[in-house]
C-alpha cells in the first residue's frame, strides 16, 4: 500500500490558514496516530493543525514560516505512515467534518496568502 503524501502542488493558503491535499489511501487508525504527533512535536510560529477529510488544515500560517511548517507537517505524515504496518488497507470510517464548507473566494493574487500559497506549492 503507498504510503499517504501530502500533495504540496494543490496547497493553498486563505486568510491565513493553509490546506494541503493528502494523497492515498489513509488507513485506520492513521488520523490518531497524525494527531499523537501533532501533540507530541507541539507547535511551531502557526496555529492548531488538524486533519479534516483528506487534508491538512494549519492555521495562523505567516509570510517566512513556510520551510520550516513544510518540514514540520512531512515529519509529522512520516510518523504517522510509520505507525502502521505495510499489509493495513483498511479505509478511516469517519463522518465528513460539519464545517466542511469553508470555501472562500478571493481575487486577491498579490496578498501574503497568495505569494505563501506559491511558496508552498513550489514544494
């Protein structure tokens, strides 16, 4: 089974908060073992992350924090592939998240949301 990536070509960042894509199959219990991590790698110059559906969400994400929260959110996808044994392939059987429906539009190319969201899709 491929292990689950996060796909920093569709990253994104909106008022302040960056979403990146996860790509594979997630297994169970690897949303518990991205959290674990999380709380036990702490948190950087940035907001909570946390994992909705199939991406990473981090908020209060500023200009300059961009290699540093890359390397970061890897370590953290790395631990938790390296959590679960090569033979699992059972899908995570969860409800969708309730605030699924934040997608907000911008015509804003030039602000610091767009130039971070370059940065993090030249990744």
């Amino acid at each position: 089974m491929p292990e689950v990536e996060l796909n920093w070509s569709a990253a994104e960042v909106k008022s302040s908060k960056l979403s990146v894509p996860l790509e594979g199959d997630i297994p169970k219990g690897w949303k518990k073992s991205f959290e674990a991590t999380v709380v036990l790698l702490g948190h950087g110059d940035w907001g909570e992350i946390q994992l909705k559906r199939d991406s990473v969400r981090v908020s209060d994400v500023e200009p300059g924090g961009e290699d540093k929260l890359r390397f970061h959110l890897e370590s953290v996808v790395a631990q938790a592939n390296a959590d679960h044994a090569p033979g699992e392939s059972e899908e995570e059987e969860e409800a969708p998240d309730a605030d699924e429906s934040e997608s907000e539009a911008t015509d804003d190319d030039d602000g610091p949301d767009a130039e971070m969201t370059r940065r993090f899709r030249s990744f």
